[in-house]
C-alpha cells in the first residue's frame, strides 16, 4: 500500500502499516541481504548461514595469478584477491583492470550464499601498479613536505584512481619509522620519527572517506605492524632488538592514530621483534593492537607471511596455528591457498584453532565489506575511469613534488636558475628517466629504469622553463661557457630486500664519472639527487655550489624544475638525519651523532618575492 493511498488514516495506523511493510519486505530475503539492517545484525546473520568451509575461504587471500580461472574463486568460496606488484592485466589498462575485477567478482557473487570479494592492491604512492596513473612522491617525500592536508587529498585521489578500476582495498600507508638509512624501505617511511608518521595518518581518512559505502572511498592498510624499521643493521625482515618500552615510544605511536582514525586493516610486519616472528606475536597483536589499541578492523598477513614464521620454505601446521591464534584474520596466501585452507580445517577439528577464533576473524572481515557496501555495490564504479591521470591530479601530484624538494646547499646564490641570460648544462643519469625518478612500486614491484611510466622528466621539467638547455646524460661537451651545470644523479629503483644497502651507500662509478666531467669544465654544479634516502656525499659536496634533494618525485618531474628555477621557494624539511659517512648508521635526531645536515634541516631561498 502506497502513502498516497493512507491520507485520511490516522498517524498510529501510518506508523503501524509502515512497520509491517517494512517487517513484510525484510521478511522476502535473508536479513544480511537487507541494506536497511545494522552491520552487526547483517554480519550475525550472514555467518549463521555459513559453513566451516565458508569461513575459511573468508579468511584467504590469494594472488589473482594463484587462481586458474575465475571459477576457482567460486568453488573455493576465496574471501579475497589481491594484484602483487608485478601482477597486472594485459593489456595494462584501467578498463582491464575493471574488467579483470568484475569477472572475479561476479565468481565471488555465484557463491551460494554470494559474499562480494575484497579485492586489495599496494597502492602505495598513487595506483602505481596501473599504467598511466598519476604516481606520487614517495613517503619520505612526502614527510619532507610536513603538510598533513596535502597528503590527505593525495589519500583522496589516490583512492578514486584505485576505485575507477574496481580496487577496494589499498595496502598503504606504510606508517614504519625507519631509523636505519640502509634499509631497502627508507623511501616507504614518512621519516625517522614517530611524530611525522603519526601526522601523515590524514593520509588514511583521504583513502577511506568519511564513510567506506561513499563513492571513491578504498579500505586503508597500516602496516607493517610492528618495528620494521627497527632492524637491526637495517635487514629487511629483520630481527627488532629493542625493549618495549622503546618499541611503544618510537614505533607503536603511528598505529595508535591509524587505529584511532578508523583504519579499516592493518598487515604485520615480516620481520621478529626480540627473536619473535611478529606473524606469531600474540601479545603484540592480540593484547596491544585488538584489545589496547581497540583495532576492530582486519588484521591481515603479508605476503607469504605465515610460511616465514619458521625460517623455512613452505608453511607448516604449526605455522598455520600460531598464526591465526596470534590474531591474524585474513591470510595473503598467493599460490598455496587450497592447502592452506584444508590444514586450517584440520586445526579446527583437532581444536588446535578454536572455532571463536574462525568466528572473530569472519566477523571482522565480513563487517568491513558490509561497511564498503560491497554487498550493494559489487561491481566498478566506473564513474572514477576518468580521475585516473587527470590533470587535476597531476597538478597535486606536482604540487606534492614542489612541497617536498630539500634546498641543502646554495654556495653564491646559485639557485634559483635563471630562466633567461643563463646557459645551463644537464646530465645525469636520471635527468631524464622517468622509471628511475618513481623508484620502485612503480608497474612493477622492483621498479624500472627508462620510460615506464608517462609523466615529466625532470629534463623536461627544466626545458619548459628555459630554451637555453643543452643536455647529455654523461656530461660529455660541457666547457666553460656555461653558467651552470645541473646533475641529477642518485638511486635507480629498487624496492624491498634488493634496496638494503649493507656497505657503502655512496653514488655508483657512473654518477662519478660524469660529475667528473662537471668539475673539470670548471662550471658551478648543482646536484639534484633522486633517491629514497640520504646517500653518503660527504665527499663530494665541496665540488658543488648547490645541492637539492628530489627523494623519488614520481611522474611530475616538473615539480622539481618549479623550485629549481624559483617559481617555487623550497619549503621541504629534511624527515631523517643526513649521514656525514654511512659508518655512521644507525644516526637519528637525539643520538648525539654529528651529522652533514640535521633533521629538520632546509634553506630557503632569501630575498625573493614570494
């Protein structure tokens, strides 16, 4: 009966008809079908229905590359996929990216009771997996930049370029504190605080929106909890060897806010805290995260995580149960996730995994996919396509780079360069690399040299603002009739574990060569370093008038030649310590170590009309 139709009745007879209309409706399908019903009704509901094997297949997350077909995700009953960060459609597009999504998805939905996929990516300076996405700063950027509101709407963005192709959950931020420059993830921390990751947690509300079910909004991933930038000697996965009293005072803070900001999921870290696996570290988990902190969003394993546990290859039972009884909910199991399943079954029925346990975890990951409105909502909202690579977000993206270019030395006011009456020489090995300039996570997990990626070389970015530019990538023809040389040099991309650097962590023989080169011309040089970490330059900082550190700027290399020629005065801090020697690691603020330059430190530039 229509309201239309009840005028002449009286208000208790409306409100009396409209509650038996609204029980008759609930009462066609099952109340977890119900949009109108409380998260926790639809949740109990929905798991009251659930078989064993249900639950379990909740509780995997297996790589898209690990499932022959879309059918394995139904028969299997897969709660969740993920795309590693080398695992991408062909071709590389966004539209087959949501495609890709929407035939797992409706996999997922052919189920018999129809529980959506959480589909997860690392996400983790921009969508960088998807060819032509806008590819931001790297985290230590991003911290030199010190402006939370920025990074909140990189969040945002972010987030409506992973939505356009489907993606709903982000395996970012990485909220670690490196304290150890040679670790191979420097560049993914926001700095060697905890006070700059725990402000750049604003990053995690403009992933997630100010409610999962909004349009553009993906899950946000605090990870790796807990320590990983702890190491000893700087080792990925890596054993953490401090008290914890150290361990809550300089790397649980930033866990504290993500968790107090609603972070939908965090993923443990692969390394031990004092000889302990943090995958199996129940009190870390269970006792700080759940139950201290209030975490009651998804904890999820890394990848391969559980099988890391005992050191050896391939995961075992024993594995498999301190794992889940230490808290891990979801597991990022890529390849192997049948047999996982079937020896979590095992446990089960043996009571070495408690059914509580199963039931806690199916309970959380079910209530964060009601929350993204999955259940609705299951397929690309392919109304976010046209975000990816727009110019509204290259133009942050490009502000982002601006924000976070580092002025170290400017020896006779040699920048800002001159847009006129100055001849400038360029060389470098990155000058005009793209691949390396993004660094690694960029359309593949290790990262690439050379034109990965479209976007603006920093070349390109000086070019624009001069036309009296000569370039060659080794320095060879400079003399002395330039005005001044520009080398931008530093790391080429590298990404977990190939990036430790456990010697010396000076520039290669080929950014010697050419800087070489440079100094014989006799032309005044500045150096432009492009790299996830401060690099031991100690040596040759003398033979340079300027010195800005670019970190890893991502595809807007025109952010750089903004600060270089003084659209732009540099405002970047410097959000780790910068070595005088690299036998000086660990350094960090408060050490009492000497250093080249401090944390905090940053010129500007003087008497500019800015």
């Amino acid at each position: 009966m229509g309201l239309g139709r009840r005028l002449g009745v009286g208000a208790l007879a409306v409100g009396l008809l409209l509650a038996s209309e609204t029980t008759a409706l609930a009462g066609n399908g099952p109340a977890y079908k119900d949009s109108r019903r409380p998260v926790k009704v639809r949740v109990a509901d929905l798991m009251s229905r659930m078989s064993l094997d249900d639950k379990l297949g909740q509780m995997m997350q297996a790589e898209r590359l690990g499932v022959k077909s879309p059918e394995d995700v139904t028969t299997g009953r897969l709660g969740s996929l993920l795309s590693g960060g080398s695992s991408q459609p062909t071709p590389n597009t966004p539209v087959s990216w949501a495609d890709m999504y929407d035939s797992f998805q409706k996999a997922a939905l052919a189920t018999p009771l129809g529980i959506p996929l959480i589909y997860g990516v690392d996400a983790v300076h921009g969508h960088n997996g998807l060819y032509g996405a806008t590819v931001f700063p790297h985290n230590i950027g991003l911290g030199a930049t010190r402006d939370p509101r920025l990074v909140e709407k990189i969040g945002r963005a972010t987030a409506e370029e992973v939505s356009g192709t489907g993606i709903d959950w982000d395996f970012a931020p990485c909220l670690c504190v490196a304290r150890n420059d040679r670790w191979g993830r420097t560049y993914e921390s926001f700095g060697e605080v905890p006070q700059l990751a725990t402000e750049m947690t604003s990053i995690i509300t403009g992933l997630q929106g100010t409610r999962l079910d909004r349009p553009g909004s993906v899950l946000a991933t605090a990870k790796h909890y807990v320590g990983d930038g702890g190491t000893t000697g700087g080792v990925n996965e890596g054993n953490t060897e401090i008290s914890e009293q150290e361990l809550r005072a300089i790397h649980l803070p930033p866990f504290k806010a993500a968790v107090q900001r609603g972070v939908g999921s965090v993923m443990i870290s692969y390394s031990s805290w004092n000889g302990v696996k943090m995958h199996a570290g129940s009190y870390l988990i269970n006792d700080v995260l759940k139950k201290e902190l209030g975490f009651s969003g998804i904890v999820v394993s890394d990848y391969n995580g559980v099988d890391k546990i005992d050191g050896k290859s391939g995961f075992t039972p024993e594995e498999v149960e301190a794992s889940i009884n230490a808290g891990i909910d979801m597991v990022m199991v890529p390849f192997e996730w049948q047999k996982f399943i079937d020896t979590l079954r095992t446990l089960v029925r043996d009571g070495r995994v408690p059914m509580s346990r199963i039931d806690d975890a199916n309970k959380r990951i079910l209530t964060k996919k009601f929350e993204l409105g999955l259940f609705e909502h299951p397929l690309t909202d392919r109304r976010f396509l046209g975000t990816i690579g727009s110019e509204q977000h290259r133009d942050l993206a490009r502000q982002a780079v601006r924000e976070s270019q580092v002025l170290l030395k400017n020896e006779g006011g040699v920048l800002p360069l001159a847009k006129r009456h100055e001849k400038i020489f360029v060389a470098g090995k990155s000058a005009d690399d793209i691949g390396n300039q993004s660094g690694g996570w960029t359309v593949g997990w290790q990262g690439t040299s050379g034109p990965v990626i479209p976007g603006t070389t920093i070349l390109q970015g000086i070019e624009s603002k001069s036309s009296a530019v000569t370039y060659a990538k080794d320095g060879t023809g400079i003399d002395g009739s330039y005005d001044v040389a520009v080398a931008v040099i530093g790391e080429t991309p590298y990404a977990e574990g190939k990036g430790d650097r456990p010697q010396g962590m000076g520039l290669d023989e080929t950014d010697l060569a050419t800087l070489r080169k440079l100094k014989d011309s006799g032309v005044p040089t500045v150096a432009v370093l492009v790299s996830g970490r401060p690099l031991d330059i100690g040596a040759q900082l003398p033979d340079w008038a300027g010195l800005v550190e670019s970190w890893l700027p991502g595809s807007e290399g025109q952010g750089v030649a903004d600060v270089l020629f003084g659209d732009y005065n540099p405002t970047g801090k410097l959000p780790v310590t910068w070595m005088r020697s690299a036998d000086q690691q660990p350094i960090n603020v408060g050490d009492g170590k000497p250093a080249l330059f401090p944390f905090g430190f940053g010129l500007r530039y003087p008497h500019r009309p800015w």
